[in-house]
C-alpha cells in the first residue's frame, strides 16, 4: 500500500470519528457547507444538474423500452407477488395505507368536503338519476321496494308499540 493512500485512510477515519463526536468539527463543515451552498454557481449548477436528471427519468419513464421502466415493471410485479403470498407485509401495507388514510381525512377534512360537496353540487340531478338507474337497474326497483317495505313495517311497528303503551 502507497504511503500516501494509508495517510488519506487515517485522515478519511479521524475525520469521520471527529464528525460524530467533535462539536466544533460539525460546526466548522456546517459553516463550510453553508457557504458553498450558498454561492450563486453552486446553485445554478445543482439546478441544472436536476434539470438534467429529471428530463433523462422523464424521458426513460416515457420509453417503453427503457431499463429503468423495465426494472420498475419487475420490481412492482415482484411486489405484488409477495403481497399476493406474505401476509406480514399484507399487514405492514394495511397499516401503512390505514395509515396515509386517516393522515390524509384528518390533515385534509375541509379541502376533502369541499371537493365532495363542490362535485356533488355541480351534477344535473336528472342525468345523474338516469346514470345510476342505467347502472344498478333492477337493484335500484328492488332497493326502493325494500325501502318501502321496510319503513311501512317499521311506521306500523311504532304505531301498534304506541297503541299498546298508550292504552
């Protein structure tokens, strides 16, 4: 081994050792870090590279054909292969999903109602009547008798317990 490659190793070690335990050490790479993120090129220079960067992940994901699209397509089919057979990550992903849901309803309650009642508010009853019906067909008759049915008997149930309890 080169002795100038063992000086680069002892110097690479300290340095690392000294970052995790040495307060002004950190202080002094934050401070250098600072500056040079700071200076105008640097800056022009890391948004031109993620333009770069992004145009080649744009232009991959658009190719058919592309190792990353390929390797994206193994990797979701892999995926759903063991989500199909593994129930501990069939788990892990419910809590994840039951998870974002409840952040999601809860950090955006208003902005969710608004959407619902806003699109809800802009469809024309009558079309939207004639789509369900389209739809659910006979299940719509049949729910609507059962309705009726139900609330007849539930009316006439009030009513007869009323008659007793009031007689």
């Amino acid at each position: 081994s080169h002795p100038a490659r063992g000086a680069l190793d002892r110097f690479l070690t300290d340095f690392a050792s000294d970052l995790q335990s040495d307060t002004d050490t950190r202080a002094r790479v934050e401070r250098l870090k600072g500056e040079v993120l700071g200076r105008g090129e640097v800056q022009d220079l890391i948004a031109s590279a993620w333009t770069a960067v992004r145009s080649m992940i744009v232009s991959a994901a658009e190719d058919e054909r592309s190792e990353l699209r390929l390797r994206v397509r193994a990797s979701l089919l892999s995926l759903g292969a063991r989500m199909a057979t593994d129930p501990r990550l069939q788990a892990k992903v419910d809590r994840w999903v039951e998870g974002a849901a409840v952040y999601v309803v809860t950090t955006y309650r208003t902005e969710i109602t608004s959407l619902i009642t806003d699109t809800v508010a802009g469809w024309d009853a009558e079309h939207t009547t004639r789509k369900i019906e389209a739809h659910i067909g006979r299940d719509l008759q049949f729910i609507r008798i059962n309705g009726t049915v139900v609330g007849s008997l539930a009316g006439l149930l009030i009513y007869t317990v009323s008659r007793i309890v009031g007689a």
